[in-house]
C-alpha cells in the first residue's frame, strides 16, 4: 500500500502528463500532423482543436462561353491542367459559382467565376501555396494613384508599407513624383498692380503702428521702476538677451501675434513644408516589385489579387457572389467586398462582389447560432410577423409609397430596411417570423442576394427566426425547394425543409418553452401553401393545402397533446396564401380590408385541422393591404363549435404593390404570455413606428375572444 500522500503525489504527476499528452495529441491533431478525426468525431473537440478546412481554394478565374456552350455545365471553367498545382485529378479541381455574372441578361453568352480548390489530404502531402486573402481592386481608385502604374490596389499598398520604414530612397522617389508640381498661384484681376501695392502699404503701416503701441506700453512699465532699469543697464550682453526673453514673456498672446505678423510683411509668405511623411495627404508609397513578391499577393484576371502561402487557420475556404452596392452577407465568418468586379457586369447598378470565406465551414445549426426559444420570466413570448417584403437583387423600384411625392429617389429595400430596423429596436421581439414573398420574382435575379438582405437585421441581432414560401419567392433561378434549403441553412434560423412525404417545402414546427423549464407553453405551425394552381384550368388562381399536410398537421398536434397532459397552451399557425374562410367578412374583425381576398377556390379541410389541432390564430401574407383580424366561427351553436382568428400581417416591403388609396407599410406583432393563457396583437407602421395601433386582445386564458 502506498501511503495516502505518495498516492496523491502519483495521481498529481500523472494528471500532469495526461493533460499534456492530450494537449500534444489535439495540437497534432489540429496541424493535421495525425488524425483523431478517423477515430473520434470531431464535434466532440474543443473548437479550437479540431482539423481547419477540409479543402483548400488555391486559385480563381474568370470565363466567358458563347452561345453554342452557354448551357454546357463547363461554361467558363478553366481547363483541368490550368492554375496552380495543375491537374490534380480526385483530389480536387475547378469549381463554377453557379451565378451568371450576367445575370442572364445577355442573349448569346454567360460569364462566370470558377476557384480550384484541393483536399486537405492532397495539400498534406504536397505542402505548396493555398490562398489566404483576396484583395479586389479599383482601377478608377487605384490607377489614380501618383506612381502607381500597375494599378496595385490601396488596400494592398497600405499592407505593405505598414511593415515599411520611410528612408532617403523614399524621399527621393516622393520629390522626383512631385518635381513637375507647380503651387496653384491665385490672383485678384480686378486689383490692379497700383491698387495692390497702396493696400500693402495700408495693411504694412497698420502693422508697425500696433507695434509701436506695444513697444511704448513697455517703455511706460520700464519707467516706474528705476531700479530695474539700472539693473538692466549694468548687465552684460548675455544677461541683455535673457531679459528680453523674459520680456517678451511678458507680453500677452496678442501682442505676440501682432509682432509675429509683421515678421512676414517684407515679403510672400513662404511656403509650408511638411517634414514628417505620415502628415502628407493624399500620399501613398508605392511599393517596388520586389516587395510585392515578397508579400506574396499575385494579381489574377479582373483586377483579383490572391495572398499565397502555407495553410493557416483562416486560409481561403469558400467564395460566393452577391450583386449591388446594397448587397450584405451578414453570415458568420463570410466577408464581403466591398468594391465591386467592375467591367463584368451587365448593368453598373447589379456589379458582381466577392463574398469570401475565412477558415472551416461554420455550422449555422450548433447552439451557438440556435438560442433558446422560451418565455421570458415574466411568461411573456413576443412574435414580430414581417409579410411581403419583396427584396429585389439591386436596390429595388419602391411602387405605390407613400406619401407620393416621396417616389422621386425612392430605394425600396434600403427604405424597408430602416423600417425594420426601427421597429425592431422599438419592440425588441424575441422571435420574427417572414410568412412568404421575401424574394420578388422576376427583380431578383440572384434570390440569394435578396434573401440575405431580407434577414440581415436579425442575424446582426441575433434574432431567431423562421420563414415559409410564398408565391413569388420561387419565381427566379431557384426552385422551391432550393429556396428552402437555401434559407434553412442560415444561422439563427430555425426552418426545416420538412418531411419529404409532406406536399410542399417548409412544413414545420417551433415550441416555445415556459422560462427555466422544459415544459412547452406554445407551440407555432409553418405551413407551405404553395404557389399558383397547377391546375388553372380546372381550378385557376392559386393552389392549396393538400391531404398530406392536413394529415401532418394533426399527428403533430396529437402528439403535442400526448407530451402536455392536458395542460392547455397557446398554438398558432403561419403560412403565406390566406384560408377561403378569409372571405367570411361578415364576422367581427378588426383592422382594414383593402383589397379582394386572393384565397384558393379550391375548398380543403385546413381550416378544420386547425381547429382539431388547437390553432387560435392564424396570420398570413399575401394580400399586401389588408392587415385586419377576424374571428371566424365553425359549427356554429354545436357541441362542435371552434373559434379562431384569421390575421393578416400586412404588406411591409416598398418594392411590393401598395396603392388601394394610399396603403402604408406595416408590420403585425403578437405577444404571448404563458402565464395568464393571453395572445395580444397590435401593428406598426411606417409612416409613425413609434405609435401601435389596433391593439387586440384575441386569446384569454386560452379561449378565443371573440368580442372587437
């Protein structure tokens, strides 16, 4: 037996040696030296010390294809044996971005950009260059620039020379650039030669004048004292000059500034001459070629510049295109440039920008980007349904503002954005929910641009949030379902693609849990309604649920009913195209009806299933100015009797229809509170977002009210 403090003593330095041991093995780990990865997941590592990049970007290019290969999946791809590494077969290759550069705006060609990426494997054994910056220049910028005859862009220039001393090499080089600058001489030509020198003279006489007072103001204080004065005399040289130091001194900021004055009266004021480099504007050292080599950026077609160099944590993993100047790409570890590919465009307003991505794929799916959905301690939950945004790629064309004569000028997203963002920072939600037409058709182009525009302000605020399809949102390149995978894959967001046996895309559901609990307190729908009939013959206008998704949605009540026990929640439901039961107008409701109610004709059990499912409120999009509640009622004085309100959001977007005598934009917000059973509900809108207004009380103590 070994004594209880050698025990401990043991266990001590045995702890020691593990945690290094396993310090080693995860640094090893993470330089990829071994591979722990092929016996573990890497998900359960500490972030830090799990594998970078499962692959690499090592070069870029651009390429056009003419109309004979426009459609051809090789269109603008570089040849296998082009860019760096040359063919590396398996191991990796050229990727397309598959955007048109043109947008598909031009008729007999297509222009893309392409990267090559490799394996991490292949770069392990290879060990050569990967990207790890790319720098987009400004030639317009850039080109002006004294010197700068290869057009390097700024960006890169100020790289460089922050690692750079200023010397006597880049003096000279500085005045041989200025040596032809001649100084910009004004002068007055209504003056004549004569009338100039009369006010020199003037102005040169008032100078000494005012000296003269000052010296006869020192004269008078020299007089009263006689003992300074005696003092004065009876120094020496030395003595002399520090008194009239001492004097001047004396004198106050004034009179300095009038003595100073007079210094430059016999002459031109002399030109000022800067002695430090760091004070010189609109000067920029331009780098020899030898240092741009030594930094390792290497231009590439259309003004792109690659940094290369070993692989490191945050090297060049992923590139993206968005398009317009009011493009964003608020997705963690994406960086967007903010200068443009100019010249590759179809039109100036929709110039390509490169997105870069820095470092491995982030997944948007971890709970670092998926936080709580619970009441807060009060029980209170609040909900902030944002309708018909019609995001377009570019800025957007606002229709039917208001007041009118606030079109001349008018952007519609970036109008729709400030919007949001002032109600967002008024109310504070803790969820927004986007019930379709984020995307518009036809004006967006790049749906992806549009769409990452649309939930800008809440990924910045970290917002959680869920979307369904409307009509237009596939109407562009993406089909359904990639729309919905597209938005399902972003950060914060908490949509599904939903079960593939479900008709549509977006079936899904969100439970809001009471605070510090597991147990549910409301749970929210999201429906996909579909687009327009498929059958317009038949049954034209716009489609409808299908059996399927009634049939989903009752077994997912059933089984919500199972988990609770019979303690009541509050339940709602979200989806783009409004119920044929909207048209019920001659039941109470509150808020406008505007317009017709663009429901299917074809009739479905939806409503119905929500009312076995324990839906009290319903809200949707669509018909952009009508923004009223109803309460409808089925089965009427039965036994079989439900109450639910049937809401609409309201249209938010500038770029969508407005008009109907003046239709202002708004919003609808809905708080829950798990507590006392209550939904209440009030709007917002643009022209006074500070002020609600028909505020509602629709659900108390779980119960649809159904007085207005």
């Amino acid at each position: 037996m070994f004594p209880p403090r050698r025990l401990l003593r043991g266990l001590i330095y045995v702890s020691i040696l593990a945690f290094f041991v396993l310090f080693a093995l995860l640094m090893a780990n993470r330089r990829r030296i071994i591979h722990l990865d092929e016996f573990l997941p890497s998900k359960i590592m500490p972030l830090y010390f799990q594998p970078g990049s499962d692959s690499y970007v090592v070069d870029i290019a651009v390429g056009d294809c003419n109309i004979l290969s426009k459609n051809s999946a090789k269109c603008g791809v570089p040849r296998a044996s082009d860019g760096l590494y040359g063919d590396v077969g398996t191991n990796g290759g050229w990727v397309r971005v598959e955007k048109d550069l043109l947008l598909g705006k031009h008729w007999t060609s297509k222009r893309y950009l392409s990267v090559k990426r490799i394996s991490s494997e292949y770069y392990e054994r290879n060990r050569g260059d990967v990207i790890l910056d790319i720098a987009v220049g400004d030639p317009e910028e850039d080109c002006a620039i004294r010197g700068n005859k290869k057009c390097i862009p700024k960006s890169i220039m100020t790289e460089i020379n922050m690692k750079h001393i200023f010397n006597e090499e880049d003096l000279a080089n500085l005045r041989d650039l200025n040596k032809d600058e001649k100084p910009n001489l004004q002068t007055d030509k209504s003056k004549s030669a004569l009338e100039y020198n009369k006010d020199y003279e003037q102005r040169k006489n008032e100078k000494y004048k005012a000296l003269a007072d000052v010296q006869s103001t020192d004269s008078e204080k020299s007089e009263v004292s006689d003992d300074k004065k005696t003092s004065a005399a009876s120094t020496n040289d030395k003595d002399a000059s520090d008194q009239s130091k001492e004097d001047s001194s004396d004198l106050s900021s004034e009179e300095k500034e009038t003595i100073e004055d007079t210094d430059s009266i016999d002459g031109l004021d002399k030109r000022y001459v800067e002695k430090s480099h760091h004070n010189l504007k609109n000067y920029m050292r331009i780098p020899s070629d030898q240092e741009i080599a030594d930094s390792k950026w290497k231009k590439k077609s259309n003004n792109i510049w690659v940094k290369l160099g070993q692989a490191t944590d945050d090297a060049v993993s992923g590139v993206d295109i968005l398009f317009g100047e009011d493009a964003v790409d608020p997705r963690p570890n994406w960086d967007l440039a903010r200068t443009p590919l100019k010249k590759l465009a179809y039109s100036s307003s929709l110039q390509p920008r490169l997105s870069i991505r820095k470092g491995e794929k982030v997944d948007y799916k971890s709970l670092n980007y998926l936080p709580k959905i619970q009441f807060n301690a009060e029980g209170k939950f609040k909900v902030l349904q944002v309708a018909d945004l019609h995001f377009s790629t570019g800025v957007g064309v606002c229709r039917d503002p208001v007041p009118e004569e606030s079109a001349k000028g008018c952007e519609a997203d970036p109008r729709t954005i400030s919007f949001l963002n002032r109600v967002l920072d008024i109310e504070k939600p803790d969820f927004v929910v986007l019930t379709g037409d984020q995307v518009f058709g036809d004006e967006a182009p790049d749906p992806e641009t549009a769409l990452l525009k649309a939930v800008n302000p809440f990924i910045k605020r970290q917002i959680p949030f869920a979307i369904t399809l409307g009509n237009h949102d596939d109407e562009s390149i993406l089909s359904r379902e990639q729309m919905m995978n597209l938005a399902s894959s972003l950060p914060y967001l908490l949509a599904t693609v939903g079960p593939e046996i479900v008709d549509g895309f977006g079936n899904y559901q969100v439970t809001i849990n009471k605070n510090g609990s597991k147990k549910m307190g409301a749970v929210l729908y999201f429906l996909d309604s579909h687009s327009r009939s498929k059958q317009p013959k038949s049954n034209p206008g716009y489609d409808w649920f299908k059996e399927s998704q009634v049939d989903w949605l009752q077994m997912q009540a059933m089984a919500k009913k199972d988990a609770v026990r019979g303690n009541s929640f509050l339940s709602m439901a979200f989806f783009h195209i409004p119920l044929p039961e909207y048209r019920n107008l001659d039941q109470p409701r509150v808020g406008q009806h505007k317009e017709g109610i663009t429901a299917p004709k074809y009739q479905t059990k939806m409503r119905e299933a929500l009312g076995v499912a324990g839906v009290q409120v319903v809200s949707c999009g669509h018909d952009h100015a009508n923004d009223f509640c109803l309460v409808d009622t089925q089965n009427q004085d039965s036994d079989a009797q439900n109450l639910m309100w049937l809401c609409y959001g309201g249209g938010a977007g500038e770029g969508g229809y407005g008009g109907y005598g003046g239709y202002i934009r708004r919003v609808r917000v809905f708080e829950l509170n798990s507590n006392e059973k209550t939904i209440e509900t009030w709007k917002r809108a643009e022209n006074n977002p500070d002020e609600k207004f028909d505020q509602q009380l629709v659900v108390e103590q779980g119960s649809v009210v159904t007085s207005v």
